[in-house]
C-alpha cells in the first residue's frame, strides 16, 4: 500500500502545482483552496508512505512524479512550449524514477 499511497501523492503534487498556477500568487480563492488543500493530502501521503519506504526512494518517487506530471500538465493543459531538451530531461526524471524504485524493491528485500 505504501507504493499506492506514494503514486497517489506525487499525483496530488501535480494537483496543487497546477492550481497554485491558476491562484494567481494565491490572489483567487478557489484556486487557492485547492491548493491548500491537495498539498496538505499530498504531504499526508507521503507521510504515510515514509513509514515503510526509504526516504531518499519515497522523497526522489515523489518529486519527479510531481516534476514530470507538471511538466505535463505545463504543455497539455498550458501550452507550455516542447522542445528537444525539454522532452530529454522529463525523459531523464522518469529514468531516475525508474532506477530509484528497482534500487528500493531489491533494498527492501535484502
């Protein structure tokens, strides 16, 4: 369940980066909330994920699916602009994303 309750923070990460943007420097109250609210589930999470899992794995896992998904969400939803490197360092997150979570199953299991 850790596993799950990680995946589903990084997601909530994606949430309040992306409200935070739509808040306006927290000017525009529903945003605003929304914010509050999803950063407060995802530190909540994670949390309760650090209980079971190595922190340099959980914190890492939780970041890049925060980056990645914003970055997503940045170009998806925002029009942010995609270029070359841009794609080759979301490419590059999700690799050491990859890379933590099979270091931390075989550290678990040792």
């Amino acid at each position: 369940m850790a596993w799950f309750y990680l995946f589903i923070a990084g997601l909530l990460e994606v949430v309040w980066a992306y409200f935070m943007k739509q808040s306006q420097g927290f000017t525009r109250f529903s945003p605003s909330l929304i914010t509050m609210v999803s950063m407060a589930a995802s530190f909540g999470l994670l949390a309760v994920a650090m209980r079971t899992l190595p922190l340099g794995a959980a914190y890492t896992i939780w970041t890049g699916i925060g980056a990645v998904g914003a970055f997503l969400v940045g170009i998806v939803v925002l029009g942010e602009p995609v270029t070359a490197l841009r794609i080759l360092a979301a490419l590059l997150l999700v690799g050491g994303i990859v890379l933590m979570k099979v270091s931390s199953n075989y550290i678990l299991k040792a």
